[in-house]
C-alpha cells in the first residue's frame, strides 16, 4: 500500500527531470546518431535583400565526403512549398510565400538558399565555401515607419505593399465600453508618448537541431521544438506527407521561451532531403546561425494616448502599435501584438478602449513568440503610461494605480476589452510587496539623495500586471482566427504492478511537468509520488497535443490529467464495489482506497488495477481496463497578477544603472509544486530585466544583424543580474479544479517596466520622462546631460529608422 | 595526427584532424556527448570540462592541445553511482531547468570551489560569469554553488573525505 497522505499539491518536490540532466545522460537532438546519418549545413544569405542570379553547386557536389547539394529548386521545382501561418488575423491580411531554401530572392540575411548533404557535419560544412552565388543587390527596408512610408521600396513586390494587416479593437463598436474618442474630447487630463519595444533574441541556450529517419514506415523526426504535435500536423500539411506516417519526438529540449514554437523551414528541408536520399539525416545549427535565423521577438512602435479625470480617475485608452514581422510570417508572428491587445487596460477599470495594430513587413528576421508574446509589451506600455500619468496628476504612482485598479470585492470582472478576470486580490499583493520592499523607507532615502545631490541616484519603479494565460478556450482562439484550438490531452494508463504512466500533451522543455504531473496524480489517485511517470514528447505515445507555450501547461494540460484521473477513479470504483460487493454509492475514495462507508472493508487502487489486468472477476458489461483519457478544453483563461517593485541606483556620472532591491509578490492561483514556480519567476525576471538593461537586436544600413553572436548580444550573466525577493499571495483561480494560474511568463511580463519605471524615476528631476531600452549607461547619460530622449525618435535622423536602431542609441 | 587523452577515467587514443576542437572531439569520437555546444564564440561555457584538473572551455582548446593530458567531464563526475556533491546541490536546489547549460554551469563550479572553497555570493556570481544560463536567473545556482561549498567544507565528514579523488575537487 502506497497511500499519500500528506497532499503531493503545494509540496516542494525536488525535480526527477534533473537525474538525467545533471550526469550527462542527455538526450538533446544534436547527441542522436543513427547508422549511416548524413549531416546537413545550410548556406545562407549574407544579404538583406537581392535577387539570386544563379547558384552554382558544382564545385561543392565534388568536394570530399559531399553526398548532394540542393538548392531551393531542387527541393521544390515548382515553387508551391509555404511554410504555415497559423495565425491569419484579418481575412485581408497580406502573406507572402515563405520557401523551405530561398530561390528567387532572399528577403533577409540568413535566409537559407542551398544545403549541402555530407558524410560528417564539417565536410558539410567545409563545402558551403564552395557555392558560388551571384546576387543582385535589391532596395533594403529596415523600420517600422519607413517600410511605411509612401515611397519605400517593397520587401515583396508581389504584394504590392509593406503592410501585413491592420488589426483593429475598439470598445464602443464592440459594445464592450464606451468610445475613446469621446474620451479624450471631453479629458481633463490626456498624456499621449511614444515607447518603443526592441527587437529581442529569445535565445534558448540549446540552439536548433532536427534528425530525420525516413527507414522505418513512419518518418521519424527528432527536433528541439517546443512544438512535436503541431509541428507533426503541419509538416504533414505542408509537405503532403500523410500524418500517419510521420512521428514526432521532441527529446530532451534546452529551453525554448517562445523561440522553438515555430515550424522551420530548416525541418522542412531535412525530411525533404531524408526522403529523397532514403537516409538519415541531421541539421544542427551553430548560434551564429541561430541569432539570425531563428524568429526575433518584440519590436513594436507603441503610440499610447491616455485620459483621466484631475481626481486621477482614468476615462480612457488609445493604443496604436506598429510591430516589425520581420521577412516573412512566423507560425503565428501576426497574432503576437494582438494577445496584447486585451491587456492594456490591464488590471485598471477604463470605461473606453481602442486598440489599432499595423503589422509591417521589413527585411529582417522574422519575429514571432518570445516568452509573454504580446503581453510584456502591454504590460510595458500600460505600465509606463501610469507613471506618467501620475507625474502630470501629480499624484503618488501607487495611489494613480489602486484608484484605478479593480478591488479584490469586484470578481469576477468584465474588463473593457470583453475578458472576465474570474479572481484576483492587487490589494493583498501590493501590500505585501510594499512591506518586502520597505516602500516608505526607500521612498525617504530617495528624497534625502535628491536633496542632498548625490551623485547616485535613487528611483522606485512599479508594475502591477495582470495577464491573460493558459491560452485557451477554443471558442476564442476561434474568435481571432487562430489556427487551432486551445484544448489538451492528457491519458492515465493503469499497469498491472500498481504503477502509473502519464501521458501528456503538454511538451516540457525545462519546465518540469514531469515532476508537477507526478504530484498531481499522485494526489488524484493516491498512488506514490515515484509510481508515477510522465510520458511526453512523443506523437507515437503521446498521440494528442497541442503542446507548451503561453503558460498553458498546467492551467490546461495540467488540468487535463485530472480529468483523466477522475474518469481512472470512476472506472475503479465499479469494480470496486463488485469486489467488495457493496453499491457504488457506499464507497468513499481517499487516499487511493476504496472504503465502504462505516466499516473496514477497502480496497486500494493498485488492487483494482491488478483485478482489472487479470479480468477474471469483473462485473457483466465492464471491460478489463482502467486507463483513461481525457481532453480538456478550458472555459476561461487565467488571469495571474502581482505587483513588482524595483529600486534601482543611477550614476548620474556614469549612466550606469545598478539594481538595489527587486521584490516581486506573483498571484498565480494555488501551487502545485513551489519550488518549481519560484524558478520560473527568477528565469522570467531574468529575461525581463535584461530587456529592460541589456538586450538588443541591432541592425546596421545594410541589413545585417550586429549582435549576431553572445559576445555583441548581452545576455546577462550572474553578475549582471540582482538576487531576487520573491513571494505570493493565493488567490485561487475559479476557472479550474486545482485553482492554478500560469506562471511560465509573469516574470517576464511585469518586470520590464518595472526597471524603466525605476531608472526614470531616479532621472525624472534632470527632465528626462523617457530612454529607449535597452537602458545601457551611454543612454541614460546621454538622457541625463540633454534632458528628455523623445522614444518617438525612432525613424528619423541619421541612421535613425532602422528598424532597433535609433539615433541616439543603436549598439552603443 | 594520433593523440592519447585521457577522458573520466579511460585512455583514447585516435586520429584527429588539427583543426579539431576539443569539444567536437568528445562529443563525435568519444560519445561524450553529455559536454554540449552552446555558441561558437566562447561565450557560454556550455561545454566546460576540466583540462588536468582546470576549467577550461572545450571549444576553445584544440583536440590535439589535449594530448596527454586528462578531461573530465560531467559524465566522469559521479563516483560508484554516487554524485558529486556540487551535482547533488544542483539538484537540492532546483538550480536548473533545460539543463542544457548544466554540465558547463557544474564543472565551472567545481572549480570555482577549488580556488575559493567559501565563496560569498559575489564571488560566486563572479566565478559563473563565462557561464550562460537563460532559465534560472542565477539565483538558485548562487544558492546550490554555495550549498556545496558547505557540504565540501573542511570537517565535513566522510563526504568531504571522498572528495580526495575528484579533479578539481577542492575543499581541502
């Protein structure tokens, strides 16, 4: 008997992912090697923009151990191979054809053109030097707004414009509010500004890889993707390959942060090119190839226009975005600045709300998913609009926020934007982030410095986010013209010994689903935590999935095992009261036994499996199983919360920003496992304070990404990061049995704004209400010697408009 | 041309290009594949093993520049089943998440410990920063770095007795 008594949910469990990952004995796409594997190295353009003129692999074809090259004709003579968009936001939206290897044109630099078939990785490589290529160079268009302007040249010609689509939401004409317009012609108080979102890099730690082996009747294909289920469907789809005979295993997978939630054309290329040879073959990328080549994030213009009454209640929001997609539309690139569309409101009760988006096509890699996808770049704006807002009311930021935000007694609440918010407590949070942060204390050091002039100075920043997660019910992905729907699948297989296996949609690459997973059904069947393994990341396991991004592993997958579990339990209890014959109804569950009401009589869940296994003794009618399936699509997304506040030091000498204190109170509901949630609030405060201070895609005139490596791109290290002060408050979410809210992305989402709340704060009094991110010393110096940097500087000047370059800024 | 190294306790000898790098090498010849690539600028440190007894970044080190010397991998660490206590203080600790950047993050700790077997946060920080990791903010791998400091420390039983036969184990 293995019953649990103490409840698995809300314990500490140490993870059973890390045996394996801390010994070596990993299995990470690029460790595969199969008999007779071919390696695959892709050329790539150098270029921006130009017409291909000829290709010329013959050198390439003799040189040593080379087996084939292949250009984008070769592997696609007709031309007719798109890679998928999932995401057609407005049935006019512009989409241009996005090739497996570029034949015509390339449209950005890194697009790949030809790949060589070789019989290790660097003969592979080696011959990529031999491919002669005669390009014609084309206009290059770089910057949201000049890619805009009347005269730009095209990226694709054939679309006859740079724009993707306009995405419009407003509150009026949805009947969810009243009209903006209005709004802001009878405002008491309107600050309108312009912010700017960077181009990011998600950089996953594990670049991309995919081997293919075509010798078995299913095609398998192994791929560091957060993704095996949709990439199955859609490789089928976009290759003609029926579904049945393809297989899809995401091994071990190093990170992932919305960066490998696409379909590549890279994976398109190896079962092309498996298939034609009859081999197996891998494609492993180096980073360099990775930072241009895999999807960007962020990038967008925010124009945001915002009303109040003098007593600092808010009456409305305008926001107009301009997001760069890059070269191309990612698997769902359109739709990220549109997730962000129901969160700029956020957690305050605007009576009036617009939304407008221009997507706009530039040649620069693609963008799509970095983790929150949307929502940080609400969060940013919304956040910084209220600090403003606060500073022209003349009121204490935190006052403007808890004037405006909705009370703990209003849930559920319907916002301007249509979405119920089922649960939430900014009260309890704020209080105490307010208490870990010593608030008042920091707020009267700060007011002493400024008197006294010191040198270094000190600013207090805010974010109270909310975000919409656990994406999502079907009907509202429906509703946006989504791709696919939200739900999950999870099945509980019984085995004879009392053991159990979970299967799980829900794709994990880091997360740790499989230690939370074994909790929950721990809990559920009351069966041991180590009786329980979890089985994931494999099609011919786990047959059905929509896999792991937006937060939704828990909140929906997780909850998909539950109700898998519920349905092993109702199973058992039939043929629980056969063997202990009583009725169904006279049985009590607990603990993993069933008992009959009043005496000592039980049975516990490991002997109903094994009675089932042998089958000699069931009911009439009842089959010899227990396994179960379910899969779950959620009426509601989860809406966590929390307030983040950030003390940062300035040097007003030097520019450099030193962050002092970084507490963060996170409302995610109840807690499966709180260790586990606790790092994915440090891993996302990491990436979100590293937008803030540190990161940026920067392209030059021509097109070329000049952080292409780690050593230009400054991911943060321990050094550049602060210890964090992390807490919670527990409001569970009503949405779901467990209560759970996501939590993979909260970090990530509040605490940008946060530091730049902070780091303007600490300069405000030197006239400065704005610096572009990243807020690198040379920016917040220069911000401080020359009063306010206007963000809105974006698309002029020299060398402005160019996409992440500014101005004053670019790779300084 | 023909090189003799040394790898978690068993003697390889092979042919190598020149241009071999020492990561490449263990990971295509030796099937050591539990050393990873991260970048190809030495900025990572994903692929951090230990070049007699030193930390070194196996893609910055030629194959041959290994000739006779001894690796030690994170796959070489665990002794008789039973782990390295800074492996073990990862686990405690949840200082990792993909795991990819883990093997480097380990064995550039391992030696961090060696040189400064107290280390205080900063130090710590200090000691990782050629190390990338892009889940865990660095907190808790802070917090398991410091951990094993005090599980190796001098005294520390029989534990730190064991210590004696790891590269680089410091504590002593």
């Amino acid at each position: 008997m293995t019953a649990t008594v103490e409840p698995e949910i809300g314990k500490a469990r140490l993870r059973k992912e890390d045996a394996r990952l801390i010994t070596g004995s990993t299995r990470w796409t690029d460790n595969l090697s199969l008999p007779g594997m071919l390696h695959l190295a892709v050329l790539r353009s150098p270029f921006a923009h130009a017409k291909i003129v000829s290709v010329d692999t013959s050198a390439a074809k003799t040189a040593p151990g080379v087996i084939a090259v292949y250009t984008g004709k070769d592997l696609d003579p007709e031309s007719t191979i798109g890679m998928p968009c999932a995401w057609p936001i407005t049935p006019d939206m512009k989409s241009p054809r996005r090739p497996v290897l570029a034949s015509d044109t390339v449209n950005f630099a890194g697009e790949g053109l030809a790949v060589v078939v070789a019989r290790t990785s660097a003969e592979a490589h080696d011959a990529l030097e031999s491919i002669d290529v005669e390009y014609e160079d084309l206009p290059v268009v770089l910057g949201i707004e000049n890619a805009l302007a009347e005269d730009s040249p095209l990226v694709h010609e054939e679309l006859g414009t740079n724009r993707n689509a306009l995405w419009v939401f407003d509150s009026a004409e949805a009947g969810t509010g009243s009209s903006v317009e209005d709004a802001i012609a009878n405002a008491e108080v309107t600050v309108k500004r312009r912010f700017r979102q960077q181009r990011l890099v998600p950089a996953f730690m594990e670049p991309r890889a995919c081997v293919v082996d075509p010798t078995s009747t299913q095609i398998t294909m192994w791929a560091a993707t957060q993704v095996p289920h949709i990439l199955k469907t859609m490789a089928s789809l976009t290759l003609g390959i029926p579904e049945h005979k393809l297989r899809v295993i995401a091994p071990d997978v190093g990170g992932g942060f919305g960066g490998k939630i696409g379909v590549l054309p890279e994976e398109m290329m190896c079962l092309l090119v498996a298939q034609k040879l009859g081999k197996p073959v891998k494609w492993n990328e180096s980073r360099s190839e990775t930072m241009v080549a895999a999807h960007h994030g962020r990038d967008q213009i925010q124009d945001i226009t915002i009303t109040a009454k003098r007593d600092g209640t808010v009456t409305g929001l305008k926001v107009e975005l301009l997001a760069d997609m890059g070269a191309y539309l990612g698997l769902v690139g359109p739709g990220v600045p549109i997730l962000g569309a129901f969160m700029f409101n956020s957690i305050y009760k605007f009576p009036a709300y617009h939304f407008a988006c221009t997507n706009v096509f530039t040649n620069t890699t693609l963008t799509d998913a970095y983790r929150g996808a949307g929502r940080p770049e609400a969060t940013f704006g919304i956040e910084r609009i209220m600090d403003e807002l606060a500073v022209e009311l003349g009121m204490e930021p935190l006052e403007l926020r808890e004037k405006n935000w909705i009370k703990h007694e209003e849930f559920p609440f319907t916002t301007v934007c249509g979405l119920t918010y089922d649960s939430g407590n900014y009260e309890a949070a704020t209080a105490k982030a307010k208490e870990l942060f010593d608030y008042d204390g920091l707020r009267r050091e700060q007011a002493e410095r400024r008197a006294s002039k010191d040198p270094v100075q000190l600013g207090i920043g805010i974010s109270t986010f909310t975000e919409m997660c656990g994406l999502a019910p079907s009907r509202v992905l429906g509703s946006l013209a989504y791709g696919a729907g939200g739900w999950e699948h999870a099945q509980i297989r019984m085995l004879a010994t009392g053991k159990v296996e979970v299967v799980t949609g829900a794709s994990a690459h880091g997360q740790g689903h499989e230690t939370a997973w074994s909790q929950i059904v721990a809990d559920q069947l009351g069966v041991a935590f180590e009786d329980v393994e979890v089985l994931h990341g494999d099609t011919q396991s786990s047959h059905k999935g929509l896999d792991t991004y937006g937060s939704r592993s828990l909140v929906v997958g997780g909850i998909a095992v539950v109700k898998a579990a519920e349905k092993v339990i109702a199973k058992a209890r039939v043929i629980a009261a056969h063997l202990l014959e009583c009725a169904e109804d006279d049985l009590e569950f607990k603990n993993g036994n069933f008992t009959v009401k009043g005496t000592e009589a039980a049975k516990n869940i490991a002997e109903i499996a094994f009675a089932a296994f042998m089958a000699h003794d069931l009911p009439d009618g009842v089959e010899p199983s227990l396994d179960s399936d379910a899969t779950y699509d959620p009426e509601n997304f989860s809406f966590p919360h929390g307030t983040h506040l950030c003390a940062t030091e300035v040097d007003t000498e030097t520019g450099r920003v030193t962050i002092r204190s970084y507490v963060c109170v996170d409302d995610i509901g109840s807690v499966v496992n709180p260790i586990i949630v606790e790092g994915q609030v440090h891993g996302g405060l990491a990436q979100g304070i590293a937008q803030a201070l540190y990161e940026e895609a920067v392209y030059d005139e021509s097109g070329t990404l000049q952080s292409g490596t780690f050593a230009d791109y400054l991911l943060p290290s321990a050094v550049d990061l602060p210890h964090f002060v992390t807490d919670r408050t527990e409001t569970p979410a009503t949405s779901n049995p467990l209560g759970v809210k996501g939590v993979g992305e909260a970090g990530t989402i509040a605490s940008t704004p946060a530091v730049v709340n902070s780091v303007i704060d600490a300069v405000r009094q030197f006239g400065v209400d704005d610096i572009e991110m990243p807020l690198s010393p040379m920016r917040v110096w220069h911000a401080i010697q020359h009063g306010t940097t206007d963000a809105g500087d974006v698309a002029t000047g020299a060398g402005g408009g160019l996409g992440s370059i500014d101005s004053a800024g670019g790779a300084q | 041309m023909r090189i003799t190294v040394n790898v978690d306790g068993t003697s390889y000898s092979d042919e190598v290009e020149p241009r071999t790098l020492l990561v490449h090498h263990l990971r295509e010849k030796l099937g050591k594949v539990g050393t990873v690539v991260g970048c190809d600028t030495s900025n990572c440190g994903a692929c951090t093993v230990h070049l007699d007894g030193q930390s070194v970044k196996s893609c910055s080190v030629l194959a041959v520049q290994a000739d006779g010397c001894e690796v030690t991998t994170v796959e070489g660490l665990a002794r008789d089943g039973e782990l390295h206590p800074v492996q073990k203080a990862f686990h405690d600790n949840h200082a990792l998440q993909c795991g990819f950047c883990t093997p480097g993050m380990i064995m550039q700790s391992i030696d961090l410990l060696a040189d400064n077997p107290d280390p205080d946060e900063k130090a710590v920080r200090e000691g990782l920063e050629g190390n990338l990791c892009r889940c865990t903010g660095y907190q808790n791998i802070v917090k398991a770095v410091r951990d094993a400091a005090h599980q190796m420390r001098p005294g520390a039983g029989p534990e730190a007795e064991r210590l004696g036969s790891h590269v680089g184990g410091g504590g002593e």
